[in-house]
C-alpha cells in the first residue's frame, strides 16, 4: 500500500528537499506542498494524504494551530508529524497537546525520516526518549498517582503492564516485540487492548498515563 503524504513548510528549498526525500521510496507518494497552515489545512481536506510533515514555524497559522484544526476535524483521518529545527520543551508539548503522532527535527537522517512516517502511518509514535523525559519532567506531575490510575492499571493483564511500561520509556514496536520475545503483530494487538481499555486517544497518551500511573519515573 502507498502511504500519501503531504508536506507543509514555508521555506520553499526545504519543502522541496522533504518532497524529493520522500518521494523516492517506492512506497511513499507526495500529494501536495503548502506554505503555511492555513494551506496545509485546505490541502489536506481536498487530497485526504495518510500523513502530513507539518513545520511549525510557520507564517500567518503556524503548525499547532494547523495540527489542531485538522484532527478536530472528523473528516480528516491521516496523522501529523511533526518536523522543526526547534527543540524547545513548549513546542514539543504543544505538538503534542494538538494531537500529533510525532515529532522529529530536521537534521534527521532521511532513513529515519521515512522510517518515522510508516511508523505513525501504522499507528505508532515517534517520539525519542530523551525528549519523552524532558517533556514529563517538565509538564506532568508524576508524584501524584490517584485512584481512577489504580484501578485502571488493576484491569489490564500483567503483559499489557509490561507493554506500557516499554512504552513510556519510548519504545517502539519493533524494541517492545525484541525485548518481550513476541512477534510485531502481537505488540499490536496489546497496544490496541490498552487503548481501548484505558480510554485513550493514542499512544502518546499512553506514554503519559503510563508516567502519570508511575510505571515509570523521570530520570529512570
């Protein structure tokens, strides 16, 4: 199956570059360009692409905002990921508060760059650990672990719990399969049952509820 992708970024050199990069590989096809959020926002309603690389920077509607209007909309199912040169905590939080599937600079290497967006057009996460801690440091209270934790914590099986644990620290699902000994597919199913039983809308979220429940502390 081809994955298509829309890129959004105001400076034309660069978008053309992230255009050729992805639009080399055989299973990656480039449906448009746009050069701010307000046009990332109607391209991406008229050309429906399964991912779109949204700068953030941006003039007029910059990417958060853009992010945020596009997956407000039920119309719209592809996924964002999103590529800045800054690595500022806020922005990072902000991404992702927006509902981004990932976020990534713009000095990676182009195999991770269209290896990342597989990885959110099948469902997962892009997310380096270090920025993962930095940003539960940073915004979540992790000393606090109420009830309503607990008790969701208490209806998933001792798998699913070593599933999120992996999770929170930034795996993904091709590390969580290796270190459980299970195949790809089968991490798949347990990410699923998790988002269905704690009630999540993806697996960022997972990775802060995973923080928040205390599997996993800042630092560790």
């Amino acid at each position: 199956m081809t994955v298509r992708v829309l890129v959004a970024d105001d400076q034309e050199l660069v978008r053309q570059g992230l255009e050729t990069i992805v639009g080399a590989q055989d299973d990656l096809e480039v449906v448009g360009g746009a050069a701010d959020g307000r046009e990332a926002v109607r391209l991406a309603a008229e050309l429906r692409p399964d991912v779109v690389l949204m700068d953030i920077r941006m003039p007029g509607m910059d990417g958060l905002e853009a992010t945020r209007l596009l997956l407000a909309r039920p119309e719209f199912s592809g996924r964002i990921l999103v590529l800045t040169t800054f690595d500022a905590d806020e922005h990072v939080f902000a991404a992702l508060q927006a509902g981004a599937s990932g976020f990534l600079l713009k000095d990676v290497p182009r195999r991770r760059l269209v290896e990342a967006i597989r990885a959110v057009h099948d469902g997962d996460v892009i997310l380096a650990p270090a920025i993962t801690r930095r940003l539960v440091e940073r915004h979540l209270d992790t000393g606090r672990h109420d009830d309503g934790h607990r008790a969701a914590l208490d209806r998933l099986s001792a798998r699913e719990v070593d599933v999120l644990e992996l999770l929170a620290r930034g795996s993904s699902n091709q590390e969580i399969a290796a270190r459980l000994h299970l195949s790809e597919s089968t991490i798949k199913t347990h990410v699923g049952a998790l988002l269905q039983k704690l009630s999540v809308r993806d697996r960022v979220q997972l990775v802060i509820f995973g923080y928040e429940a205390g599997l996993v502390r800042p630092g560790t």
